[in-house]
C-alpha cells in the first residue's frame, strides 16, 4: 500500500531517480542524487520494503549504535522530495537506492504508483558506464528515450539498444507502457579509473539535468572536487608510460570524432547555456561551472585544484586492451 501523508501539492514534479549497483559507475549516478537530496534538504517520506526486492545475502544489512542503542539498517530505495525556489518553482520525487535483486516488474510499478499518485510529469533515471573515454575530457552524456515524441522536444537519443539491461533501462521502459514520459541519462566514465568517486561525472549529469528540466542546481564543492579528482588522475597516469600513452590514444579518438561538433548551431546552443547561468549567477548559493563544450567540465585542465589524488585511490591499473564484444548499456 501507498502511503503519502504528509506530502504537500506537488508543483510541476520530476521524479529523478538512481541506484547503486550495475548501472552506477564510478557511484556518479548515485552520488548526483544525494547531491540533490543534501543541497535542498530532502524530506523522505518514503521507502520500499526491503524484504520484497532485496537479497540480504548479495546487500547486507549494516548494524550501528545510535545514542547507545543497537540498531540495523537494511538496503532499500527510499523516496524523498525537495522543492526548487526561484521565478518558477517546482518539485522533485527524489529516487534512491540499489539496484534490486529480484521481483523488477513489482518494485517498478511500485515507484509508478508513487508517481502516478504525485501527479509526476516526467521520470528521468541517472546511470553511469565504464567506456573507452578518456579522463582529460569533457564527459560524455547520453540522453535517452523510448518516446519518439519526447526524442524530438528534448534534443534526446531515441533508443535502439539490444542486449543486456539494468533497472535504469526496465524502469524506462515500465515508464513508456505506463504512458509516463522517462528520459535516461549516462556518464561515460573512464574504465581505466573506474574506482569511486567519480566527481567529475556526477558534475556532468548535474549539469546536463539542470538543462534538461530547466532548474538551477547549487553545485557546492563539486566543481572543486572535479578538479582535484582530474589532477590526481593526471599525476598517476603521467607515472605511467603504458597508461599515459593510452590516454593520449583516447584523446585523439575523441578529438577526431567530436570534429563535426564545431558547428553554428553546437556553438550557439553553448552561448545560450553560457547566457543562462550568467543571469541567473544571482540565484541561489552553490556555484556555477563557465561554459564548458557541453557537460560543465572542460575546465578542469586548465584550472587545478590544491587537492590530493581522487580519494587516496591507488594508481589506476594498466588498461585492457577493449574488447569488441562488450556490450553498451548506455542507450537503455
């Protein structure tokens, strides 16, 4: 049963929802949530019940003393909301948990039932990969959808991906049969620096979010932490002559692709995400990345941080060779 006692009338909800697990490289996807959650002070007023979708063998409950009381907290995706100020307010259904380890079709009907209830207007689901880009560049965003319709208005990928697939890309599709607009977004993330943190991505789905639903987020010490994160991945690939080399491979990959790129219309649509955040640089506290190629962070190179290594991570590991074979979750 659904219970929302003590939500308010929503204005103009999205729900924005990640979870831990396959589709949470890096923990970007997971940690843009929390993000959200901590910078507008979410209210949880709900959470699944975690004997019906968890393995308590695969996600184990964790024990800890709280006042000199022994208590448990068990794995579960729990909701929260938040509301965005300004000239234009509107809500977010806060979504975040770990992926499930069974019954699917059950828990995405139960998150529908939610946002059916709070009058959600658009679903959008964060996720992150492990991809073949390289850490000294902007990161890539995809933006998904399976609304040919939805494609078209938001400037978004309708997708064809076949194969292997997360919660991310059951919930998306859960959501177009319920007849619920969903969007899915994907932060390529290094698989030759794949240990978590990943601020640098996290910033990105940030940034590319604020576009998508027209909101402006409080960014804290992320972009901070994004240049710190790119300066102790410098540091250690630069002690390594096998990754370096790669990574300079990589760059040159990306460059020579993203040529087409440079076009009128690509550098137009910079100037105006420049121009809205210029004028709304009164708004709320947080900070601003500068207009950036596209996901908030092409600045990192040319202004580093004073701050160690990503995390006190050890150097990343020679990388493998890629493997055609591998799947690309990203257009779930």
């Amino acid at each position: 049963m659904i219970e929302l006692e003590g939500v308010p009338e929503l204005i103009d909800p999205v729900m924005v929802a990640a979870f831990e697990g396959w589709n949470d490289a890096g923990d970007a996807a997971s940690t843009a949530v929390a993000h959200l959650d901590r910078e507008w002070k979410g209210q949880v007023f709900a959470a699944l019940d975690a004997e019906d979708y968890y393995d308590f063998q695969v996600n184990r409950p964790t024990v800890f003393m709280d006042g000199g009381v022994r208590k448990v907290t068990w794995p579960t995706t729990r909701l929260s909301v938040v509301r965005v100020g300004g000239e234009k307010p509107r809500d977010l259904v806060l979504v975040r948990g770990i992926e499930p380890s069974m019954r699917w079709r059950s828990f995405c009907n139960e998150l529908l039932g939610f946002a059916h209830e709070l009058g959600v207007e658009l679903v959008v689901v964060l996720g992150a990969l492990l991809g073949d880009t390289p850490h000294t560049r902007p990161v890539p965003i995809s933006g998904t959808t399976s609304d040919p319709d939805l494609a078209r208005r938001m400037d978004l990928e309708e997708t064809k991906y076949e194969g292997p697939t997360g919660i991310v890309g059951i919930l998306q599709e859960a959501c177009t049969h319920a007849g619920v607009p969903a969007v899915s977004l994907w932060a390529a993330v290094p698989h030759y620096v794949s240990q978590p943190p990943n601020p640098k991505a996290t910033l990105a789905l940030l940034n590319r979010l604020e576009d998508l639903i027209d909101v402006r987020i409080p960014l804290g010490e992320l972009p901070e932490d994004a240049r710190a994160w790119q300066v102790g991945v410098d540091q250690l690939a630069a002690e390594d002559s096998e990754v370096a080399e790669y990574v300079q491979t990589l760059e040159e990959a990306r460059d020579t692709a993203e040529l087409p790129e440079a076009s009128g219309e690509a550098i137009a649509r910079e100037f105006e995400r420049y121009l809205r955040r210029r004028d709304g640089a009164s708004g709320p506290p947080g900070g601003h990345a500068t207009a950036d190629g596209g996901d908030g962070t092409s600045y990192l190179r040319d202004n580093p941080g004073p701050r160690d290594g990503p995390g006190g991570r050890s150097r990343p590991p020679r990388p493998p060779k890629p493997d055609k074979g591998d799947e690309d979750p990203s257009e779930d």
